[in-house]
C-alpha cells in the first residue's frame, strides 16, 4: 500500500517542453525535452532547484499534452521549444511510487481510491517528479516518483 497523504504545495517556476505525444512515444520525449530544458536554463545562467517532471494536462489516452522539464531557480525566457511555466500552488494529493513506470498505474488507482473516501475532486492536471535517475540506479524496483494531484 502506498502512503497516500494531502499537503500543501507552493506555486514553482519551471522551464519546459510542452507537446501532445503518443504514450507509447514518452521515453523518446521525455529524454528530449530534458536535454532541452537543460540546456535553455544552463545557457540563460539558471539551475534545476528540484528533480525532473512531467506535468500531464488531463488524462492520458492514446496521446497526451504533457510538459516535461525542471523546476528552475528564476524565470526564463522562452527559447528553442523550452518555454517559461509553474507547477501550481494549492492542495495536493501526494504520494511516493517505488518501482518501475509501468506500474504507475496502479498507484494512481490507490490515489483515485483514496480521493473518492475523502470526497475530493481530483483536477484535471496531475504531475510526477522523478526522484531517481535510471541512469544512475538500474533496478526499476528501486525507483522513486512522486505523485502530485490537485484536488478539491
């Protein structure tokens, strides 16, 4: 079971790639925009002052319009596909995956589980926050994403 909790998130400054992507396509686009929200902020004296993200503007189905990119340490300006955004400030429902991305799902079916016991209206927009890198950590059962779904 996961622990599943509510908590209070501040409104964040981000550099970013928006697209609408194929699901089957978000590693290819993930890898891409990173590099490039990287590279924009690098280029523009900011830094990351948090783990990688994806911001998903309602639920997937075939595709998804989705944002990926870093929480960054002041504005930007928009360059080369990056664009200045923000993560929302508010209410959150949070929670921690530990395992591979394919099993994503079913974590948020126990966020989906937990917001109808509490009576909450989950938003349209949810993100996740990678807190291992795969790279650096090869076992997917060790990985860890955070879960972030506004809810009223």
């Amino acid at each position: 079971m996961t622990e599943i909790r509510m908590t209070e998130h501040q409104a964040q400054l981000t550099a970013v790639v928006r697209e609408r992507v194929p699901v089957k396509d978000l590693p290819q686009f993930f890898a891409r925009a990173l590099h490039q929200a990287l590279e924009a902020m690098q280029s523009q004296g900011h830094h990351p002052v948090g783990p990688p993200f994806s911001l998903y503007h309602g639920m997937p189905t075939d595709a998804v319009d989705v944002e990926a990119g870093f929480p960054v340490d002041g504005p930007i300006t928009a360059v080369d596909g990056v664009a200045p955004g923000s993560l929302p400030a508010g209410r959150v429902v949070e929670a921690t995956h530990v395992g591979p991305y394919d099993r994503l799902p079913q974590t948020y079916e126990e966020i989906v589980g937990y917001m109808k016991e509490q009576g909450l209206t989950p938003s349209s927009d949810m993100w996740e926050s990678y807190l291992s890198d795969p790279a650096q950590e090869p076992d997917p059962a060790t990985w860890r994403t955070q879960i972030f779904w506004p809810a009223t």
